[in-house]
C-alpha cells in the first residue's frame, strides 16, 4: 500500500461552517472527537506511511525509520481545557509478524517497535470549536529487526502474513487520554486504550472499526516483505495541486480544473532483472470517498473547506477511476497496473490519470480549499 496525496484548491475564501458543539459528555476537559463531516459519517481518521523491507537486511539485522505523523481531517472539541494525547499502538512492547511463504516454503520473524520523540501530550486552543488535526502531529521512531528464530514473547503480540503485506498501526491520536487511560468495567476489570488498540491490532480492525469515542487519529505503516518474489512500490509520496477555478465555472458543467499527472511505480527483485515473478495488479484505495458503498468515485477530506465540490480521477481514455472504499479493495474497483507471472516489464513504470473538480451536491456549492487523499494499493498471487 502505498500513498498518493491528491491537493486540489479551489477559489481559497477562508469559508467556514458554523459548528454548534452539543455538551453530551458533560465535562469540559479533554472532550475533543472526529469531527463529522457534511455527507460522511465521523470515523476515526487514518494516515498512511509505507516502507518496503525486501531488500532491507541485506547488509544488516536492523534498521530504523524516522517520521512525523501526517493525520488529516477535523475534530470537534466541546471544553476550555481540552489536549491532544499521542502514544504508542503498540505500546513499550514489540510487536511481531511472521512472513510465510508457500511458494517456497519460507518464513522469517521481524521485531517491530515504536519509539514516540515528539510531543505525547499537545494543549488544544481554549475555546470551544472545530479544529484541524492536521495541526496537531508528533514524531516517531520505527525499528525492524529480521529475526534468527521464533521469539519467546510472541504469544498474543504477533501477526501472520502470507502475501508479503502486513498494516501496522503505529501511532494513535486521542482527545481523552494516553495509552494508559482506563475505562469500562468495575475496579480491576477495566480496559485501557492501549488494551483496544492491540485488539485493533490483532483483529486487522479498519479506520470505520474504530471507537470514535476514544480515538480521533491513527496512523497505518504499510509494510512489504518478500525478498524472493517481485514487490512493487510508489517510491515518493505525491502532491497534486490543479489551479483555482471560479464557482461560476464550476455550475456551468460539474466537471472543471482537469490536470493530467503521473504515478511512478517501482518494482524490485525482477527475474533475471526484467521478469515478475508473480502476478501484481494494483488500484486505488481512500478513507475520503462521500459514498458510503465499497467503491466511489469522489474524494474529500474532513479537512477541506469547499462545500458540495470534490476531487475525481479518470483514465485518460476518459473512464473514471473507481477506488475502494477504506484502506483495501472491493468489487468494481478501477484496475491500474496488471502484470502476470513471467512477464518482461521495466523496473521503473509509471501510471497515468487526469484529476479534476467534481461537484457533489450543487444546492451548498461554495468556495473554500478541497483535499482529498488516496493510496495506490497493490496485490500479489
């Protein structure tokens, strides 16, 4: 899985919706929640990173990767004292996952462990109101370690993965407390938030599984695995800015601001430097669609401004481009790339589409910016 970030700005106005805050909870310290969206449901929101470790340990046991968290979308906080909490998914203890391989009968452990450097604990601005997630991320540390043999602590901490592909959450963005916070249940039977995200973990549970009541951000670290066997990889996430447009322009047809762009795909671990060794097909995957089926057509995320206008993709044959619904696939999902088995293809390929305006809803047409976010999945049988 890999992310593709589609920007898109409109007529910038610093439009804004009025927002009633509703004191259902009661209290006035650490309220804060997603933030529902006009025509989506409120959901956890969820950030992609994605490395590719097949040719990783090839001179080493560990290895290490540093990076900011890059949640997106809107929270809504009803106090005057309320935080942002930041921690650990996986908490101060590994995590394990076990990649197998039935063509050749192979298995190797890795040790994943987080390590949090920025900020746990973030004061929110002390007024009642909507705000950015955007702006409030923190920094961590991810270590792999190829293992030699099963370790010891692995029961109930690890994951097996038979396709080269494991999802990770590693990093989790709460209104109400850290890892630590208790909840549910009578004294000695309650639950931490650390205990639900490890059954997250576990459970492969996706962002719409996710208690909206305890949880506002997670983010996803895509992880691939298959030293023998082709993998392919976007190498460098994407921004796509199309230029501004007038509403006017937008009434006229629904459809404005085309731009056609490139998606560059490399794959690695190629038979005899040009073969694949197993079939690959991807497409494209978002958390931002307003259908609520398993595919749509129209991106936009919590933290856009713009009312009634998103972001479409299509082929530049003209066909849209059809993307899953949530981080995964579905039927009727628009195929980008497919390579079979034996196949001569270049290491380095690319994929093109054309981005564009597209108006959802005219009745509440309105200037402001437009984000929509994707991610160019891939699969391997």
């Amino acid at each position: 899985m890999f992310k593709l970030w589609l920007l898109l700005v409109l007529v910038i106005s610093g439009f804004a919706t009025n927002v009633r805050a509703e004191m259902d909870k009661g209290i006035v310290v650490n309220t804060c929640d997603p933030y529902g969206f006009v025509l989506k449901k409120k959901r956890v929101q969820e950030s992609v990173k994605s490395i590719n470790l097949s040719t990783a340990f090839l001179n080493t046991n560990k290895v290490s990767f540093t990076w900011d968290t890059s949640w997106s979308g809107k929270m809504n906080c009803l106090g005057t004292s309320d935080n942002a909490f930041f921690f650990s998914a996986i908490g101060d203890g590994p995590y394990y996952a076990l990649f197998t391989n039935s063509r050749d009968d192979s298995y190797n452990w890795i040790k994943f462990s987080v390590k949090v450097t920025g900020p746990t604990k973030t004061k929110i601005r002390g007024l009642p109101g909507v705000y950015s997630i955007a702006r409030y991320q923190t920094s961590y540390i991810v270590t792999a370690e190829l293992l030699k043999e099963k370790p010891q602590d692995a029961e109930g901490r690890f994951t097996t993965i038979v396709n080269g592909i494991f999802n990770l959450p590693v990093m989790v963005m709460s209104g109400h407390g850290g890892a630590d916070n208790g909840y549910g249940g009578i004294t000695g039977n309650k639950y931490t938030y650390g205990d639900e995200v490890m059954g997250y973990i576990q459970q492969g549970t996706p962002a719409s599984g996710w208690n909206t009541d305890h949880f506002i951000a997670f983010e996803n670290l895509s992880i691939q695995f298959a030293p023998n066997d082709t993998t392919c990889d976007l190498p460098h996430d994407m921004t796509i800015s199309l230029n501004p447009i007038s509403i006017d322009e937008l009434k006229g047809k629904n459809t404005a601001g085309e731009r056609a762009f490139s998606i560059p795909v490399e794959c690695v671990n190629l038979k005899g430097g040009t073969q694949v060794t197993r079939n690959i097909s991807a497409w494209l995957a978002s958390n931002d669609l307003i259908d609520n089926g398993d595919i749509g057509y129209v991106m936009v995320n919590d933290d856009s401004d713009a009312l009634g206008v998103g972001i479409g993709l299509r082929l530049p044959g003209g066909a849209k481009v059809a993307m899953a619904n949530g981080i995964g696939t579905a039927p009727g999902v628009t195929e980008l790339m497919r390579y079979s088995e034996g196949q001569d293809v270049s290491p380095r390929t690319s994929i093109k589409l054309i981005a564009y305006y597209q108006v959802y809803d005219r009745s509440v047409l309105s200037t402001g910016s437009v984000l929509g976010t994707a991610q160019l999945m891939f699969n391997y049988d």
